[in-house]
C-alpha cells in the first residue's frame, strides 16, 4: 500500500494540514485507491505546509503545499506515482534547503510518525541509551563534557558540567527537569522535538537520569502548546509499557520516571530556579542563587534543569560518541543549533546547521528575504530579551562568543525578521512592557524599571526633555542590567540599548547625537 | 463579578481536588484542572483547595493570580487568543489585534455579548514562521489576515 505522509505538527495543522489529509482519504476513497496516510511530524519547510510527500521506490516525493482543492488534481496527475504536477517538488531529500542542512538533533523529525515507538527504534531511535545502560554516570558526564555541549536554551553554560555537580551531589532523591516553558518570541525548535519526535527527548532525559542517578523527571511544558502536551503523553506511556521508562529500563534495574507538567503563561518560570518553584506549586519567583539547582533545586534535592534542545541532543552524543559531536562547530560552540527563521521572511523554518553560519546566509540564502518583499532592516535574535541588529551586523557568524562581542546573543536560536516599516523606539518600548508584564517582581530594577522605562520611552515619543530622557533610558537600562536577579530585568536592556545605538534616528535622533 | 457556584460545581471542584491532591507539588495541576473543567478558577473555590493542600487561601489567592493562564472568572463558550509577540508584529498582529477587537467589539479579557468568544492577549504560540497567529480554543491558526479571522469567528459561533 502506497504511503502518503501528512503532517500533524502545529504549524502545518495552523495552515490546514487536517483538512488536506481529510480531503487525500476522501479523494482516495471515492476512487477506490488504497492508501497509508502516515501523520508524521514537520519537515520544517513551513512556508509549503501543508507539506504532504509520497513513499516511492526513489524515495520520498514532496508535493506542496497542498490545500484540499489540489487534491482531485494530484490524483488525477497519479500523485501517487510521483506524477507530474505543478505541486510536485521532486525528492524530498534533495531539496536544497534540507540538503544544505546538518541535521543531528532533528535527523527523524518530519520522516517519522512521532508517537510510533517502532518508527522511532528503526530510525536509530534508542541507541544512545543502549550504550548509556553499559557505562557508569561518570563516564556518561564525561561524554557530555566532551561533546562540548552547552545549554541551548540561551544561558550556553556546558550540559556537562551541570550533570557532574548532579552526579557528585550525595541525595536519596535527585531530579530531572525539562524547561519547556519556550516562551521566546520566534522559537518553536523546543514545539517541534516535542510534537515531531517525542521520544528523543524521553530519551534524552533517561540517559540524564542513569547518569546522575535521578528517578524521576518533569517536563515542565508550556500551557500555550496543547498539541505538545497530547503528544508527549501519548509517547510517555508508549515508552512505559515497552519498558523504556518506570521502574526497571530495558532489564537495567536502573529506574526512572517521567511526568509532564503544565506550566501556567509565566514568560518568567522560563528562568530555571523560577520554573522549580512553579514546579512545586507555587508562585514563579526567582531564587537567589547560590545554592545552585544542582545541589539544591526541586524540593530542595539535586536537580539537572536542561532545555529541551539540550537533552534532545544527548541521545546522538551517547550514540555515535563526543568526538563524532565535537567535530561540528566553531570555537568553543561545539555541534549544530537548530535556528528557527520567524518574522518577516519569505520561507520560514527550521535550519540547524553547525555552529558558524552568518546571519546573512540564514536571511537570504534559507530565508529568501523578507515575506513583504521590502528590506530587511533589523533581526532579533534570542528572542524577547535579544538584540536588534542592524544590516551591518548580518556577516556575525552564529557563534555564542562572536555574538556576544557585537553585545548580543544568540539564545535559543530564534531569529525574527523585520522590514523597514518597523518602528524600532515601538519595539524598545515592547521591551520594556513586555518585562512589566512578565517581571515575577521579586527585584526592583526588574518590577519598577520595566514601569518607568515605558513611561520614558512615551515621553521621548513626545519629544519633549529629548536628551534628558534619552539619558535616562541610558541610566535606567544601567541598572537592570547590573542590578536585575535574573535574566529578564537583566537582559531587557539588549533590546532597549540596541535599538537606541543602531536604529537612533527612529528615536528623533542622528548618529552624532548617539556618538555623544 | 461575584458568581455563586452550584452544589454540582462544587463537586466537580472537590473531584478535582481529590484527583490530583497527592502529586508533589500539586497547586497547578489541581488548578488547571478547575480551569479545565469550569473554564475558571473560581474565587469560592479557595477555601476548598487551600484545605485540601494545606495551604492559606492567600497562597491560593497569589498562585492563581501570579500565572496570567489562570483565569479568575467565567469565560465564553470560546477563548480566541491573539498573539502579541515580536514575530507577529513584524507580520503586522497589530492591525489584526486592531479589527478583531473592532469586529467582536470587545477588549482583552472581555467576552462577546452573545456568550460565544471571550478574547485574550498571549505572548508567543510558537507558530512564528507563518505569523501572525492566533489560537482558538485548542486550534491553532497561521498567516491570519482579516479574511481568515472572520472564517475562524464564524465556524466557533456555528459550533457553540
């Protein structure tokens, strides 16, 4: 029976997916043709969702996107067969947007049906934690260690590094917690493992907790992905009944337990000592730090706090070894990220690539330039809390030091676009409002700055006091960020200051002012 | 608004509560829930959940109303939730915010006058490729334009 795939991810059901899969059975029904449909996860070419491809003997064909009215006409040009037709992409492999890419972390998503533990064992699924089961902790950290894997959820501190302090930390109880709250404005690489490849993560978790001796994990997922949240458990009790989670993995004697908890809208439980007091039911405030997670983080025990990017990325480093990981990469940005092109771009999607590609290369050459046909006139990349860059800027290659000598970051990866009708004082303003929302109010220059950095930034819309309330940005954006508990009061002024410094003419102002 | 709860709401409450009350940590898995049950938390409830949990209704009161997810009154028959982030400003949310506002004739927070669509702001749908979005109950919608919108508005109305 000929396979034709569908996608289920959120993006692709956001611009239709459901219907075009109804209307291929349907279709396929009335012409008494039998079909698999297989609702696998996203390719990531998201601007040719619905993205339907068809199993040939030469691979998979793409043809897209698919609304349900083509579909009479893809039967009719024999679709099924790989037909000539106006939506026929040719292999899907060798689309050039896919074949430039490195695909380690996202090497099964969009190929396999998500919550298919067979699909997932023979596409390499499982290996990593096979090897994992036959090594001691220490050596699975150092492992890690040696990958030179980092955080990818934007602080870039080395994943294995954490683990050892974990494993090292004596405790009857010790935790494993996936930050899924990815509440970073052009991110969805965090949606897409967890939607498109569900057990990589659980993988990635399991391998965390052997090595540091945890036994029980927590996903703590965003409120605002329901469909994630559906997947997730569907492959959790999947991995359950097989015995790749509970009490006994695969014969091991090893145990380790797995939960997904709903996080509640708080852009702020992002930030890891947050996220744990969410966790134990209560309000988001940040901790002081220390004592670190790691010695005392869930219910004051020993606690690993990774991205989901992070821990998806563990199981190919525990399969094909840290060199294998550490050959990818520039400097001391070791491996691939997955970039997530958002915003105002013609083809948005997810790259990932080894470290080092410009940003340029990611507009233009992935991106296509912006969706309006206008200039791109200044990306922000990490999300809320990232820099504005100019078109000057573009040729910074993707690397976490290299960003962070232009006073950027790179964060989680996301890179939103904006044309040239873009109001960069507006989007300085959305910074600071965006913080007052989101301040958990535990530190002033958090709570009160983000308040009167709004109310600034409408006086200087005015006019009035020009200088004096330009100054004054200057020395509020001063104290957050010196002054700030955590990551939010603290990094609202890269925003802020990056707009005033590279966009100043949209403040009432030119660049010898600026220079002043 | 003061509401006063029904004895079968309050069981439903109380079912809840004796569902979930023995997670660790288990404040916001009991309070999601309420709300997915009632599409609220209810202000009465407090009382219940505190004792249940061994909390102050003051610890009950600051969690519901720490996290912006929980709501503390009674909504439409459907949420229809726009984002606001960055990504979807630079594909111009701003204007969809503008006229769906306009079209419904409501604010954030606030609820149709025929009962069917109570609109929410929301910061990020993870949909950023093909902004802006919007999220109607559980369906999530990309490129919304004002042709789209009205489809969405009146498929719910037809459902409810």
């Amino acid at each position: 029976m000929i396979k034709v795939y569908v996608p289920r991810d959120s993006t692709a059901l956001s611009l239709g997916a459901d219907k075009t899969a109804q209307a291929i059975v349907a279709e396929a029904q009335k012409r008494g043709v039998e079909i698999e449909l297989v609702r696998n996860g996203s390719r990531g070419l998201f601007w040719l969702e619905p993205f339907v491809e068809v199993a040939t003997d030469k691979g998979r064909v793409a043809f897209a996107p698919v609304q349900p009215k083509d579909v009479p006409s893809l039967f009719d040009a024999d679709f099924l067969h790989a037909g000539a037709h106006p939506l026929n992409l040719g292999l899907t492999e060798e689309l050039s947007w896919l074949k430039k890419q490195q695909r380690l972390t996202f090497a099964r998503v969009g190929i396999t049906d998500p919550v298919s533990l067979d699909d997932y064992i023979a596409h390499d699924g499982y290996k990593g934690l096979t090897n994992a089961l036959k090594m001691s902790g220490a050596d699975i950290v150092k492992t890690v260690t040696d990958s030179g894997l980092r955080g990818r959820g934007g602080a870039a501190f080395p994943t294995g590094i954490k683990w050892n302090t974990v494993l090292n930390a004596p405790a009857d109880q010790k935790y494993i917690v996936c930050n899924a709250d990815e509440g970073d404005s052009g991110t969805y690489s965090d949606r897409m493992v967890m939607e498109d490849d569900p057990y990589v993560l659980i993988e990635g978790m399991t391998i965390a907790g052997v090595a540091v001796g945890a036994t029980q994990g927590y996903i703590y997922l965003r409120s605002e992905y329901p469909h994630a949240l559906k997947v997730l458990n569907e492959a959790i009790e999947k991995a359950n009944q097989a015995g790749y989670l509970g009490e006994n993995i695969r014969g091991s004697g090893k145990a380790f337990h797995l939960e997904v908890r709903r996080a509640a809208g708080a852009y702020v439980c992002g930030e890891e000592t947050s996220l744990l007091e969410s966790l134990e039911g209560k309000r988001g405030l940040v901790r002081f730090k220390p004592p670190l997670p790691a010695i005392e983080g869930l219910f004051g025990k020993p606690t690993v706090v990774n991205n989901v990017i992070s821990l998806a990325t563990i199981p190919i480093i525990l399969d094909k070894g840290a060199q294998f990981y550490a050959d990818y990469g520039m400097g001391r940005s070791r491996g691939t990220l997955p970039i997530q092109l958002a915003g105002n771009l013609k083809q948005g999607g997810l790259v990932e690539l080894a470290f080092g590609a410009t940003l340029r290369e990611l507009l233009y050459d992935f991106g296509g330039g912006s969706a309006t046909g206008k200039p791109i006139r200044a990306v922000q990349v990490g999300g809320p809390l990232g820099a504005y860059l100019p078109e000057s800027q573009f040729d910074t290659p993707l690397d976490y030091e290299e960003f962070s000598k232009i006073w950027a970051v790179l964060g989680h990866g996301g890179i939103v676009a904006f044309d040239e009708t873009v109001d960069m004082a507006k989007m300085a303003r959305y910074a600071f409002e965006f913080c007052a929302v989101e301040s958990c109010g535990k530190c002033t220059p958090c709570r009160i700055g983000s308040t009167r950095g709004v109310e600034v930034m409408d006086k200087i819309a005015t006019g009035k006091d020009h200088t004096k309330n330009i100054q004054l940005v200057r020395d509020l954006s001063d104290t957050m960020l010196n002054g700030s508990l955590c990551a939010l009061g603290g990094m609202t002024p890269y925003p802020v200051l990056s707009a005033l410094n590279h966009f100043p003419e949209d403040f009432r102002l030119n660049k010898k002012e600026v220079a002043a | 608004m003061t509401t006063v709860l029904t004895s079968q709401e309050k069981a439903r409450i109380d079912a809840q509560i004796q569902a979930h009350r023995e997670m660790p940590g288990a404040l916001l898995p009991v309070l999601h829930a309420i709300q997915d049950d009632l599409g609220y938390v209810p202000e009465e409830a407090y009382p219940q959940i505190a004792h249940a949990l061994a909390l102050s209704v003051a610890e009950v009161h600051g969690v519901v109303t720490f996290y912006h997810h929980f709501r503390r009154h009674p909504v439409g028959k459907h949420v229809l939730q726009i984002c606001r982030a960055e990504s979807c400003q630079a594909m111009g949310s701003e204007k969809l915010e503008a006229h769906i506002k306009s079209t419904l004739g409501i604010d954030y927070h606030q609820t149709t006058a025929d009962g069917a669509i109570t609109l929410e702001p929301v910061y990020c749908l993870g949909n950023c490729a093909c902004s802006p979005a919007v999220l109607m109950d559980e369906e999530l919608h990309g490129r919304v334009d004002s042709h789209k919108i009205a489809e969405i508005i009146q498929e719910a109305r037809a459902a409810s």
